[in-house]
C-alpha cells in the first residue's frame, strides 16, 4: 500500500516539474515587464530634459552673442554649453541603462542586469545636481551678479543672490533625489522581491 510518507511517483515528478518551469516562465514574463516599464520610465523623463534643454539653449546663446557685458556673456556662455551637453550625456546615460533584450542566460542573470539598471539610473539621478546644476547655476550668477551689484551693497548682493540661486538647486535635487530616486527605489524592491519569491519556492 502507497502512504502519503513514500516517495514521489513519476507522475508527482512531472507534476512539481511542470510547476516549477511555470512559475519560472511567470516570474521572467514579470521581470521583462519591470524592464520595460523601467525603459518608459527613464524615455519619458529623459525626452522632457531633452525638450527643456533644447529649447532654452537657443535663447541663452542667442542672449550671450546679445550681451555686451564679459562677464554676462561668459555666463550665458556656460549656460549654453550645459544644456547643450547635457542632452549627449543624458542620451549616453540613457542608452547604458536597461539596454538588453531576452538575453540568453538564467533567470537570476536576467534578474542581476535589471537591478544593475535600476542601481545605474539612480546613480545617474544623484549626480544630476553635481555635474549639471551646479554648472548651470553658476552660468545663472554671472548673468545676474551685475544686476544685484547695481541694487544691493556688497556683501548682500553675493549673499542674496546665492540665496536665490540655492533655491532652484535644492528643487533640482528633491526632485532628482527624493522624487525620482524614490520611485526607483520603490520598483528596484518589486525587483528584488521576485527573485526572493522564487528561492522560497
């Protein structure tokens, strides 16, 4: 007489088999979809940067050829070449980060690459405010120190004006490193949690 404290029959084998490639194939179809929704995510954040930086670039080097001051010129002059720049290093960025498609390995390769993407943009997100803002806002001073120069005695002019070039700043990192990196941090953890599905079953 068969017990339930037996061995498994070839047909149970089959059975668990079976069940195990379908939870696999559901959790790869699962992970290939956090990739995509990863690829929107950054294209649509990116083609916003693109269409800002883009449009304000011809205004600020048409505002440097304008300008008769060296120092606004030199200012709308870092101005333009940040925007300019940073439309190629946001296509870079965005080319190196969740590039790969059904590639052929296991599923926790699959899985490493993904979080390895979701851990790239981050980064790429919390530099923003170093390599971009910081540049841009200082291209910003320059332009505006003459006008504060005129209307303010020194040292407020300096202090009033980095003031109000630390307010903009500080919205480009909450929004880069709260915001956005918040939302990433929250699908990287989806991420993770799938794979840990997985090695419990």
């Amino acid at each position: 007489m068969n017990t339930g404290s037996g061995p498994p029959d070839d047909l149970q084998e089959i059975w668990r088999a079976q069940s195990k490639r379908e939870d696999v194939s559901m959790i790869l179809l699962l992970l290939q979809e956090k990739q995509r929704s990863l690829r929107d995510l950054i294209e649509g954040q990116d083609l916003a940067e693109y269409l800002v930086s883009l449009a304000l670039a011809p205004l600020t080097a048409w505002a440097a050829w304008k300008a008769r001051a060296p120092i606004v010129q030199f200012g709308f002059g870092i101005m333009t070449l940040m925007l300019v720049a940073s439309t190629a290093i946001i296509r870079v960025s965005e080319r190196g980060t969740a590039r790969f498609r059904n590639i052929d390995s296991s599923i926790v390769e699959y899985h490493r690459r993904l979080l390895q993407s979701y851990d790239t943009r981050i980064r790429f997100l919390k530099s923003v405010k170093f390599w971009y803002a910081i540049p841009l806002f200082v291209g910003a001073g320059l332009v505006l120190r003459p006008l504060f120069e005129r209307n303010l005695p020194a040292p407020w002019d300096i202090v009033v004006l980095a003031g109000l070039l630390l307010i903009p700043w500080l919205g480009v990192r909450h929004m880069n490193d709260v915001r956005r990196v918040g939302e990433l941090r929250r699908r990287r953890d989806e991420v993770q949690s799938l794979l840990e599905e997985m090695d419990r079953e």
